[in-house]
C-alpha cells in the first residue's frame, strides 16, 4: 500500500481524515505536530498556513508516495496556489472533505483542487466513512 501525506490548513479535516482511513473512533484531535505512522503522515495546518513552516511540508511529500491536498468544503478560499502539484514528484490527490455539511460547496472546493493541478480528487464524509473506501483503493493500487 502507498504511504499518503495529508496537507491542507487547519481544521480542514486531515486528521478526521486520517482517523476514517485506519477506521479508528472518529473524535477531535488538534494535530500539534506532523505525525508519521506506517501508511499516513498526517501534518498540522499551521506548516500549510505560516510561511517559514512550509518547507516542512516539501520535505515530508518526500517521505511519502502520495500527497493528499485536503481542502473543506466549507472553505472560503484555498490555500493551495495554482499548478502547486507540478512542484513535487509524486502523485497529487485532491480531497474534498466534509461534504455532508449544508454550507459547504464541494463543486468549488473540487475547481480549486483541479486549478491546484490535481487530476484525481475524493469527495469524502470522514464521519459516515462515505469516500474512504475510495482513497484506500487507490493506496492500494500498484
């Protein structure tokens, strides 16, 4: 299976994410520090949000085989700039998180995504489980 880094900015749902993936109890957790388990890294939003801590997250797509562009879809903006994905030689997941929430526009989230240059993009529920099952299969592609 493929070794997935999560990024996206804080509370955009990277650890509920994570948590969903390896079917633990679903439960807040604020992410102080970029935490590495076996098949996912899952990183704090403030190395995505403060300058002088994204670096960190150049780094760390390098430990991983996929890095996964985590965007809610109740974000009023996006934090990943335009054709980003170009800048690292790995695969680029867009995901589009938290689309049971009725302010959320998950169509905006996803033209935000593909104008970031990601190609292949998840609509995930972390709470119901709805789109994991799909982000598991293709880390479990060959």
């Amino acid at each position: 299976m493929k070794k997935l880094v999560l990024m996206g900015r804080s509370e955009a749902g990277k650890t509920t994410l994570k948590q969903a993936l390896k079917g633990e109890k679903i439960e807040y957790q604020k992410t102080q520090y970029v935490n590495y388990y076996d098949l996912l890294i899952d990183t704090p939003g403030e190395y995505m949000e403060v300058k002088r801590l994204g670096a960190a997250l150049a780094l760390y797509s390098y430990e991983a085989d996929v890095v996964g562009l985590v965007i809610s879809s109740t974000e009023p903006y996006s934090m990943f700039p335009p054709n980003i994905t170009c800048m690292v030689n790995r695969d680029v997941i867009g995901i589009v998180s938290k689309i049971d929430k009725n302010e959320g526009y998950p169509d905006r989230a996803e033209r935000w995504l593909r104008l970031s240059g990601c190609k292949k993009i998840f609509f995930v529920d972390s709470t119901t489980g709805k789109g994991v099952k799909e982000i598991l299969d293709y880390l479990s592609e060959a």
